[in-house]
C-alpha cells in the first residue's frame, strides 16, 4: 500500500468556492481510481486561496489482472454476426475457443487484461478530473483551451514518493513564421502544435513571505514544509488561529470579539498565513445605526466587529486579518485599514444625517417612480394594496390595531428611496425603523416596518407582535395573490419572484402565531386591488362581462393552483418536523384551509394512527372502500344511501349501523368544537363492530336487496370515517 498527493496550484480561488473545490477533487478522483479498481483506505482534502490539495492513504500499488469469458454466437452463425462479435470483444477469430453445450457449437472470446500501475491510472484520472472539473465559473487564458476558476500554473502530483509523470494540454497556439521574425526576432521558433503542463513533485510557499519552490515527498514533508514556507494548508486550523487571536485581541481592549462563523469562513479563505490586527475608527461613528456599521465593516472590508461586554453595544473597535507578517507588529495595516473604514463610514454618516432632516411620509411620492412589476404597476399602488390588506388581516390577529397596522403598511415602502438604502441595500426595513423612531412613530409601527420582509428564510425569526404579523402577511400575500395572478408562477427549479419562500413565510407567521382566517377568502381580498391590472386581461369586453371574467381567473387561480401551492409547501415545510405529508393530503381534502386549525386535525390524527385502534380502523376502511370500489364499478352505480334497517339481518350488521349512526353523530360535534382528539376517539368506537361485521357477515349475498343494504353499510363506513380526513389519501 502507498500514499497519493495532489496539488493543483492558481491564482487565487474565491473563498465561496473553495471548500465546494475539494470536495469536487476528492470525489471525482476517488471515483477515478475505484472505477478502476484502486479503492483508498482514507483521503483528506483542503484549500487555501491557492490551492487545491487531496491527499490519499492506503491505495495499491497497482490493479489486478482480470480475466473475462464472453460467450458469442454459434460457429454457424452468419459472417457478419460473428464479425460484429469480435469486433465488440476486440479479438480475432483465432484467438476465440470453441466450445459446445446441448444446443450447439459457440464461440467464447477470453479476454485477459493485465494490471495497470497506479500511478498510469492517476495520471489518467488526474487528467480526465481537471478537463471535467465543475467550476461554477471558469475561464481561459492566453490562447489556452483549457478552463479552471483562476489561472491553472502547477500540478503536483506525487505517488508512493515518486514523482507520477503526466502531462495535459491546456491548449493550441500558433507557430510564428519567418515573417513574424521582424516583431519578434527572439520568438521565432518551430512551436509544438500543443502547450503541455507537466506534474512535478515541486510547489511553492506563500506568495510574498517565502515565495520559493521547494520539492517534496508525501504529505507528511509537504504539509511541513508548506508550514516553514508560511502557508497553513487546513481551513479548520486557520479559523481556529483566526478565532482565538481574535478573541485575545478583542480582550486586551475589554470588549468581546463578535463571533460570524460565515465570515470566518471567508477570510480564512482569503489568506494562506493568517495575522489577525485590531484597528479602531472614530466613537462618532457610533450615531449611526450600528446595523449600518456592521454591514460596512463585514461586507465591504471583511472585518469582525466588537461589543462593550457591559452594554453589548457596538464597540469603535474592529480586527482585520491580514496575509502577511507585519514587520512593525502591524501598526501600518491597522493604520491603512482604519483610513479606509474611516472613509466609507464618512459616507454612511452623511446618508444617515441627510435622510433624518426629512419625514418617511416625504419619500411617498418617490414610489411612484418604481415600477414594482410591468403588469402589477409601482410600488406606490403595492403600498395603497399592502394598506387596504393590512387592515383587513388585522381584524384577525389579537391585539392587532387596525390603524397602526395601516400606518406601518403605509411606510413599509418609504425607506426604499431613503439615501441610506440606496446605497445600503441590505438595510432596507431597518433603516425605516429607524427613521420611524425618530419621527415619532410607535414602537409597534417602526417595528413593524422592519419586521415586514421576515421570516426571509427557514432559520429567520418570525414575527409575533400583532401589527408586526399583519404587514408582513400583507406583503407577502400581495406578493402571492399578484404573481399568481399574472400567471408568473414557479416551474421547476425556476422561482424568480422567490414565491416558494413568499408561502412558506406566510405559513409560519400564521401558525406559529395562531392566526385564525380562512386562506381562500384571504386571498379573495388580497385579489381585490388586482382588478384594474387583470382587467387589461379582458379589455374591449363590457364591464359587466370583465368583471365576470375576473372573478373566474381569480376563482381559478385560487382553487386550481395557490391553495394546492400552499399545501405542498405546508408539506415541505412540516416534512422537516416530522409530520407525514400524506397526512396533510388527507386533511386539505376536507376543504379546509385555515392552516391553524389543519395542523391540529393532522396532529390529532398522526397520534390516532400510531394506535392499534388507529391502525385497525385505517385497514378496515381500505377493505371498505375496496369492496365498494369494485362492486361500483361492476354495477355502474353508487351505494351512497341510507341504511334499510328492516332489510338488517345479522347481530354484527345490526351493531354495526348502530355504532356508525353513533359514531358520526360524536364526529361531528366533536368537529364543530374543533375538539379533534375526541373526534378521534368516536371512530375508533368502531374499530370492534368493523372487524365483527368483516369477521362474520358476508357482503355479497345472494339476496340482491340484502347485498346492495350492506354495501350501504360500508359507504356509510367511508362516510363516516372521512368525517375527519380523507382515509383514501392516507398511506398504509
């Protein structure tokens, strides 16, 4: 058993793309070589912004030899299908055996190939790896052919302590002729007709510290190596240094370094030696909002931020990482970078001064200005729609005010055109807050003019103060109901209005916040300040007739694509929770769409079925339905009729129109006082009569009038038993 090491060395890779790079290398040539018959013991793979590593443990010194018998056709076969038989086994005739069995005489090539050395397959896996490598950007340089994120300028590649020779191309160029000797007299020369790269055993330390090349071994000498030439190959180790100087920095200022792990991620992306600084800018600064702050110290200058350990407010102090070794102990870097940070919050204090000397209110008429969507107009008539549903969903969440929830549907908007946002986009919404706060706006208007773009994503924070709730629903139904409407819909992978996340963000403010409303009329209104756009749909018709024609688009669209749409990403989203998405199918079958209340039902029935009783009932059902499906369809007509009970016979049957008549009853008040656990445990009163009258009663009498009142008897099982879901959707 041997070792594998492999270096691809560039120009500097994007931090974003590193760690996805080694991944990509490791996996591509495990798979290179096991498809050959080299399967590895273990593998590590790392990046550092210039380059790209895998070392390999535990692989054979070469493949086996293999032996392969492939039967063909009958030695009297025609010519052309044994021709394409030898052809397909790359042998010739005499090389085949003949060999016979009871139905005659066959041909059998034997092919026999001989073990290749690892290091032949590396080169090859190597070579194919590069050519395929799946760059989300990759480009060309020079007149080379070959791709690759950055400039490619060496590979390594070193196999049981041997240099693995292997070349690739990177592409075509031309030979400069005679006449060409008058612009480059010391060029010319007969070029090859192709630029090859060769492998070494040779690799270079940091770009500016110890720039020199140096060759090595194993992973062992190169990992040391590349330590004593300054670069520290595992990511993990530089956040780790990264983190714990950062920490000790922020210490000897008495304040607390802020812990960003996606920023730590980059910027041990961004250097090869990393020599994390502490800087400083001007406590004036700290007028600004420090939302603003943070973004220009994160964002633009990749620097981690402190807080006062007493306060927890933003600290002036800020530390930067740096590539290199500062002779001075870094007074000049931390020099240069506070000139640049001073600058840039310069900017940001201007933006925030100049937006305060006017109200939110001003910013209204700039709306105007914005087209929102070509076919839903600007953002002045989205914030007049946003305004109309934010008081109507008020009236449903509990200690919501109707006009403050107004008021924040109103200004949600202002701060889009506020100097700030544009040049800070990031902070739209919070800036509004701010600057609602500082007109005198209320608590629960300016925070809901912050909170109205959330939850963002899965991991964000929902919303719970009531007026909060109420302009966030409002934006993002608009949101749904407008594009919906349109019939900008999500295809596939395709969601370019983020509608997907629109849903999904409307779902957890409902639920998570126990709002009670009835999704379809919800959207009925939200569909109401659509009309002036959907009626261009129908223009030229009389009004009479474009307003028929609208209330059936927006009827459609609500039944036959947003309600379905709601209830896939309920099933996506509960899917995470462990909720069962057939459950949620049988539940919105019913035509229920208050989401609250839909939870409770699939929660309540998810814990009946997982009782024997639940279980039971579900079996008994499907046998139900079953039989009835099959004699329906025979007979060409429904037994969805009352039950005779004079035509009853049998003990079980009796009891078992009795325990139904019961049952349903019990079901169904149960239902009107949402009480879902008791509507439960009123079906699996009929667990035992449903197994007696299975066990006991044969359904398809003789007597056709006795046949047709028990198959009565079993639709009123499915009746009664799809009073609380649709037990046909339900898996099991």
């Amino acid at each position: 058993m041997a070792d594998l090491l492999i270096e691809l060395f560039s120009e500097e890779i994007p931090a974003g793309m590193q760690k996805k790079a080694s991944e990509d290398l490791e996996v591509m040539v495990l798979k290179g070589l096991e498809d050959a018959g080299l399967k590895a013991e273990a593998s590590e793979a790392y990046a550092t912004p210039r380059r790209l590593v895998l070392a390999v443990s535990g692989l054979p010194l070469g493949t086996p030899d293999v032996r392969e018998e492939r039967r063909g056709p009958r030695i009297d076969a025609p010519e052309k299908a044994i021709e394409g038989f030898l052809r397909g086994a790359k042998v010739a005739r005499h090389e085949c055996e003949e060999r016979e069995d009871p139905k005659g005489t066959f041909l059998y090539a034997i092919i026999e190939k001989k073990g290749q050395e690892t290091a032949s397959v590396v080169a090859q896996v190597l070579e194919q790896t590069v050519r395929n490598f799946p760059w989300p950007k990759s480009q060309r340089w020079g007149e080379g052919s070959l791709k690759w994120v950055r400039p490619l300028q060496s590979i390594l590649c070193v196999f049981n302590d041997r240099l693995v020779p292997f070349q690739i191309e990177t592409g075509e160029t031309k030979t400069i002729s005679k006449e060409d000797v008058k612009e480059a007299p010391n060029e010319w020369k007969p070029y090859p007709s192709a630029v090859r790269m060769e492998a070494t055993n040779v690799t270079y330390g940091h770009r500016f510290m110890a720039p020199d090349s140096f060759a090595v071994d194993n992973f062992a000498d190169y990992k040391a190596k590349l330590l004593d030439h300054k670069v520290m190959l595992d990511p993990v180790e530089r956040m780790t240094l990264i983190a714990d100087r950062a920490k000790a920095l922020a210490a000897e200022k008495g304040v607390e370094w802020v812990e960003d792990k996606g920023l730590l991620a980059e910027v041990a992306g961004l250097v090869e030696w990393p020599v994390p600084i502490m800087g400083s800018f001007d406590p004036a600064f700290m007028s600004v909002p420090e939302e603003v702050l943070i973004l220009t110290m994160k964002k633009d200058q990749k620097y981690f931020v402190t807080r006062d350990k007493s306060t927890g407010k933003l600290a002036p102090f800020f530390i930067t990482v740096s590539n290199i070794e500062p002779t001075d102990g870094g007074k000049m870097v931390a020099a240069g970078n506070e000139r640049v940070l001073t600058a840039r919050l310069s900017d940001a204090k201007f933006f925030w001064e100049q937006d305060l000397k006017h109200k939110l209110e001003d910013n209204l008429p700039q709306l105007a200005d914005i087209v929102f969507h070509i076919e839903l107009g600007r953002v002045s008539d989205r914030v007049e729609r946003m305004k109309a549903l934010a008081r109507y969903l008020a009236q449903f969440i509990p200690g919501c005010d109707v006009d403050e929830a107004e008021r924040a549907a109103e200004l949600a908007k202002a701060d889009l055109v506020s100097g700030m946002v544009f040049e800070f986009p990031e902070v739209q919404g919070v800036m509004g807050r701010y600057y609602a706060k500082a007109q005198g706006e209320s608590d629960a208007v300016a925070d809901a003019i912050r909170d109205h773009y959330a939850p963002a994503g899965p991991n964000d924070d929902c919303p719970t103060a009531p007026v909060s709730v109420a302009v966030a629903l409002a934006e993002k139904l608009d949101t749904l109901m407008g594009f919906f409407a349109i019939d900008k819909r999500p295809t596939g992978s395709k969601d370019p209005y983020a509608l997907r996340r629109a849903a999904l963000g409307i779902i957890r403010l409902i639920t998570e916040n126990g709002v009670r409303l009835e999704l379809a009329e919800t959207l009925v209104n939200a569909a109401k300040p659509l009309k002036p756009y959907l009626g261009l749909m129908v223009a030229g018709a009389s009004e009479d007739a474009r307003e028929e024609a609208i209330l059936r688009h927006v009827t459609a669209t609500i039944e036959d694509h947003l309600l379905p749409f709601f209830a896939d990403r309920l099933k996506v989203q509960q899917r995470d929770q462990g909720v069962r998405h057939d459950l949620i199918d049988a539940v919105f079958a019913k035509g229920d769409d208050d989401l609250v209340r839909v939870l409770s039902r699939v929660s309540a029935l998810s814990a009946f079925l997982d009782t024997e009783d639940g279980a039971n009932l579900l079996a008994g059902y499907k046998r139900a339905a079953n039989i009835l499906r099959i004699e329906e369809k025979k007979d060409g007509r429904s037994f969805d009729q009352a039950v005779d009970a004079g035509v009853l016979t049998d003990t079980e049957e009796k009891a078992l129109a009795s325990a139904l008549k019961t049952a349903a009853a019990d079901a169904e008040d149960a239902l009107m006082v949402e009480d879902f656990e008791k509507a439960m445990a009123a079906l699996s009163s009929l667990r035992a009569p449903i197994d007696a009258f299975f066990e006991r009663v044969t359904v398809n009498a003789d007597d056709e009038a006795l046949r047709a009142n028990r198959l009565a008897l079993l639709s009123q099982i499915r009746a009664a038993v799809n009073t609380v879901a649709d037990f046909s959707l339900i898996e099991g």
